[in-house]
C-alpha cells in the first residue's frame, strides 16, 4: 500500500498530471481572469469584515510547535477579528492536531515498550498545552459562530433590500413622467445600494447584473435632459479612466498579490459605486478595463506557478523523505546499539520534513498520511524488538534475583572450602547474564555486590590470618634447611634412616608456607636424595619412602581428587612397563636359538629386567594407597 501511493505521489512529485475526458468550452484568459475578479469579490463582499485586516503575517505553521502554535492561534484571537484570522486558526488548528498525534502515538509506543503487557485503555497521557489550545480554540469557535449566525441574517436582509433596490428602479423607469425628477431618484436609488451592505456570495453575480441592467436601461430608454445625462456620463467616464490609469500602474508593482487586490477593489468600485458612460464607449473601457485585468490575472498565475512549483519541489522532498523512512523500517535490526543509531536516522528525517515548505493543496493529506504510515511502520518494529528484548531482561531479571538469593543464603558460612567454589561460580553466572530493566539494575547490583563482599571480605580476612602463619612457617622451614645442610650420616643405617624420617617428620609438622614460597619443598626433597643416595637403600626401598612421605603431603591437604589422580597415573605406568615387558620378551621370540653372548639378547634381557624392578616400585606404590583406602 505505501509503495503504491508513493509511486502516485512520485508522479505528481514529477508533474505529471491525470488526463482530463471533459469536452466543456474554455473560457478565454480574459474570461478567466474576469471571473476570477468576480468570485473573488463575490465572496469578499459576503464578509466585508475579512477585509478589514490585511496585515496579519504569513507564517510556515508547519515548522512550529505545539506550544508556538498555541502562542500564535492566543496571538490572533486578542489581536484581530474572527473574521480576518479563520484560515489561519483552521491552518494552525490542522497542525496542532497532526503534531499532538504524532506526540500521542510516541508516548503510546514508548508506554508499552514499559509496559509490554498492557492494553490500550491502560495508557493515559496528559499534556497541559493541549488543554490551553482546546480552551484557546473554542473562544474563537464561539466567537466565529456567533459571528457568522449574525452575519447570515444580516446578509438576507441586505438582499431583500438590495432586491426592492431594483424593484424601485425598474418602476422608476417604467412610471417616470418628470426625467429630471427621476434622475434625482436614481441619484438616491444609487445612494441607497451603496449603502445596503454585503449579500450571499451565490446570489452576488446576478443581483449586480440585475441592478446594472436596469440602470442602463435607465439611461437608454428614458429621454433625460441631454445636458444632464451628457455629465453624468462624462463624470463615470472620467471616474473610470481614473481606474483604468490606476489600474496600469498596478502592472509595474512588483508586489503582485497586493496589486491584485487592489485591482479587485477597483472592481468593486467600476460595479458598486461608478454609472453606466455613453453606449457608444461602453465596451470599448470596458474593454481596455478586462485587458489590464488579465495582464495582472495573467502575472499572478504565473507567481502561483513558481509558487505551485515550489510545492511541487517540497513535495518530491518529502516523498523521498518518506521512502528514506520506509526503507528504515524494514531493515533487519538486531542489537540495542544499532536501532538507537536508527532511531536517530528517522529522528532526523523527521525534522527534516517538518522543516519542509508546503505543498500542493491536493496532495497535502496524502503526503502526511504516508509519513504517518511510514514512521509508524518503523516505530512498530522498532516496538517489537523492544518488547521482545524486555521479555528477555525479564529473564534475565528473574536470574539475576536467583543468584542474588543463593548468594545471601551463602554468604553467612564458615564452610570456606566448600562454599568458596561455589560464590565463584556464582559471581561468573552473573557476568554471563545480559541487561535487565534498567530501573533494576543499580539495586540489583547493590544486593548482589553486598552478599559477595560479605562473604568474601571475611574469606579474605581468615585467609590473610593464615598467610601470616604460613609466612612464618616458611621462614621457620628456612631456618630448618640450614640446619638440614649441615646433617651428616653416622654410617648406621638403621639409625640414619630413622633419623631421616624424623626430619621429614619434623618439616611436615612446621606447616604449609604462602603458594609463591613453596619452591622451599624442592629444595628439601633435593637434600633428602641426597641422603638417600648416602644410605645405599635399593631403588626400590628409597622409593618406597619417598612416595610415602608424598603421600602424606597429599592426605594434608584432605584433596580426595588429587589421591585419585594419583591412583590413575600409578595404575597407567604399570600397564606402559608391562607392555614394554610384553614387546620386549616379543622381540626376542623372533630371535632363532638366542645365544647368552648375543649383544643384542644381552640388552634386551637388561632391559626387561629393569623394567620388572620398576614394575615391582610402581606395584609397592599402589599397594600403598590401596592401604590407605582400607
């Protein structure tokens, strides 16, 4: 539908017209001009008033707002007639009705992007310029009213006595026995229409061409003193070849709108209040009159082409406008960022309209009418994805008070080893969760920033306590690796062993020491080789004792997870030497009548032998974890 009336206005946009079938004469351009004078004054003569208050600006209304436009239509009413001001108050009134609906409708879709599960009768707006306009607006409605009920009973009663007017007249002529006598009596008759005030517009024409006839028919047909009726004719000749002289130096103004109105009071003038001149001329002025006013006629329509092709610009303006907008509406918008830059676009484009002139007459409703359609096209999609995003930080609302619940139900234990994990993931699972309502956000940061400090500012405190015992127990081992240093084997090694394990006792019993200081076990294990390599013990004894002194370590630490993994990389090093065993005793199998003094057998049997020592060390460790879980 809109691309189809864009298309109709684009055409007109490009001055193409619709093709006419009516077979009615044209009037000429003097015709028209004529009868363009004639309607005009027709329907000023019905409302004299309007004519009275030339000087009231022409204002753009389009580009004013609700509350300039309610200054101005205020402006109007204090300072001129309801006459004079009615198309300018029904002009502003159109704008500052299509304004306050473009208003309405974005505090609707702004109403329910807060609100997503609302109805229309939940939606109230009230914006107090509105009730000024309206209050403004009908001061002048009743004024205008009452103004016009008066008029219209003013202007029948002007045309009963317009009508007995020529009634009088055609019974002057037809019983007029004293031709000076009737002169008199027209001069009266004449004094009379003068003053008998304005007439309906649709009876304008024909009551003046009445009265005009039977005037001339006054002169023509009754037999006047030729002296008098030679001056009288002399003096309207004169009278109207003032206006003819006026009325050409009206061409040479460059303000041809202000001419023209005068010319139509000329007009007014050369019909109401100037006789008829000698039949012989009569048409010759009369003519030379119509000439000058179709030259004018013919300067302001072409003023009124310029200006209709101004319009005609400003309304090609305002069609691409509105196809710029269109196309905005129906792009794939996806995130919050990009549909801010996009409503920034049609913001823009909007004011650009508004800041567009008129345009033609014919057109000017379906052009706002299609920028309606086009923006509310936008604003509904625009609608859409709000709500559909608020239904997901609804969401996200409803986990973040979950978390913020855990949280405090949390943050109160002493359990740090367990509950310390699990605040972790907490606060983790909150960075993962998106945007909520922003009217939450700052609250809901508030509870859940005070349940994890809670919690994690007494963690924090317990642990810097027992940083300070483990810094003191590392400078404690420090002072023992020193001592360490200088102990020497006695040569007893039932006694040195005992002694050694008794070190190692003594180290375990001092404590664990800070994460970045535990480089200090290293070097402890490292003098405790050496020792053992002091003590001749085989391979697999001084093993054995080293695994066990690691295995305590781990038992400290009461981590069930790293005595499994234990357990895994034992049970995977047996099953990697007993493969290795299997592939070796293979390769000699392919070997025919293996010799003893075979190299080659030699290295091989070795090797085997190697590896079932280390099978048996690997065996002896697991047997010492399965101990530990019997």
């Amino acid at each position: 539908m809109l691309e189809q009336k864009n298309d109709n206005l684009h055409e007109l946009a490009d001055g193409q017209k619709p093709e006419s079938n009516s077979d009615a004469v044209v009037p000429t351009d003097k015709e028209k001009a004529l009868d363009s004078i004639t309607a005009s004054n027709a329907a000023e003569g019905e409302d004299l008033e309007s004519l009275q208050d030339t000087n009231i600006p022409t204002v753009n209304y389009e580009k004013l707002d609700l509350e300039k436009l309610t200054k101005e239509l205020h402006k109007l009413i204090k300072h001129h007639k309801v006459t004079a001001i009615k198309d300018h108050v029904e002009e502003i009134k159109k704008e500052f009705y299509r304004k306050y609906s473009d208003l309405i409708d974005e505090k609707k879709d702004a109403f329910f992007e807060e609100n997503p599960d609302a109805n229309d009768s939940d939606f109230q707006y009230n914006l107090p310029i509105k009730t000024e306009f309206d209050h403004n607006y009908e001061e002048f409605r009743v004024a205008k009213n009452a103004y016009f009920k008066q008029l219209q009973n003013n202007l029948n009663v002007n045309l009963e006595k317009r009508l007995s007017i020529i009634e009088k007249l055609k019974q002057l002529i037809d019983n007029s026995e004293n031709n000076g006598d009737a002169l008199k009596q027209l001069g009266e008759l004449r004094d009379e229409w003068k003053a008998a005030g304005p007439i309906p517009k649709d009876k304008y024409n024909h009551v003046w061409n009445n009265y005009h006839f039977h005037v001339e028919r006054f002169y023509d047909q009754l037999h006047l003193d030729r002296e008098s009726r030679d001056l009288d004719f002399k003096y309207n000749l004169d009278q109207k070849l003032k206006l003819i002289a006026r009325a050409e130096e009206l061409l040479d103004n460059p303000d041809v709108i202000k001419s023209f109105r005068e010319l139509q009071t000329f007009h007014r003038i050369w019909k109401e209040e100037i006789g008829p001149v000698d039949r012989e001329i009569r048409e010759k002025i009369w003519d030379q009159f119509s000439e000058i006013t179709k030259q004018l006629h013919d300067k302001r329509e072409l003023l009124f082409d310029q200006l209709r092709s101004v319009e005609r610009e400003n309304l090609a303006l305002k069609v691409s406008i509105i196809s710029e907008i269109d196309l905005l509406s129906k792009q794939k918008v996806a995130n919050h960022n990009q549909w801010q830059k996009e409503i920034a676009k049609v913001e823009e484009l909007r004011q650009r309209f508004f800041s567009i002139g008129k345009v033609p007459a014919e057109n000017n409703e379906e052009v706002w009418n299609l920028f309606k359609l086009a923006t509310r096209n936008f604003n509904s999609n625009k609608n859409a994805y709000y709500k559909e995003l608020k239904k997901e930080q609804q969401d996200n609302y409803a986990k973040k008070l979950a978390l913020i619940k855990r949280a405090q139900e949390l943050k109160d234990s002493d359990d740090y080893a367990k509950v310390t994990p699990i605040m972790k993931k907490i606060q983790d699972d909150w960075k993962i969760i998106g945007h909520v309502p922003r009217k939450y956000s700052d609250q809901l940061w508030a509870d859940f920033k005070e349940a994890c400090n809670s919690y994690f500012d007494r963690f924090h405190a317990i642990k810097n306590k027992e940083n300070e015992v483990e810094v003191d127990a590392y400078n404690r081992k420090k002072e023992y690796l020193d001592l360490l240093k200088g102990f020497q084997l006695s040569g007893d090694h039932k006694t040195d062993l005992g002694e050694i394990k008794n070190h190692i006792n003594n180290w375990k019993s001092i404590g664990a020491v800070p994460v970045n200081k535990r480089f200090i076990e290293g070097k402890f294990n490292k003098i405790l080789d050496v020792l053992f390599d002091k003590l001749s013990l085989s391979k697999r004894e001084t093993e054995a004792v080293k695994f066990n002194n690691r295995l305590e370590s781990i038992l400290e630490t009461n981590d069930k997870r790293k005595l499994q993994n234990e357990a895994v990389f034992i049970h995977r090093k047996i099953e990697e030497i007993n493969s290795a065993v299997i592939q070796l005793e293979n390769n000699l199998a392919y070997i025919h009548n293996p010799s003893d003094d075979n190299p080659f057998v030699k290295e091989v049997r070795k090797s085997i032998e190697k590896q079932k020592d280390d099978l048996k060390i690997w065996e002896d460790k697991l047997t010492q974890i399965r101990n530990l879980d019997n």
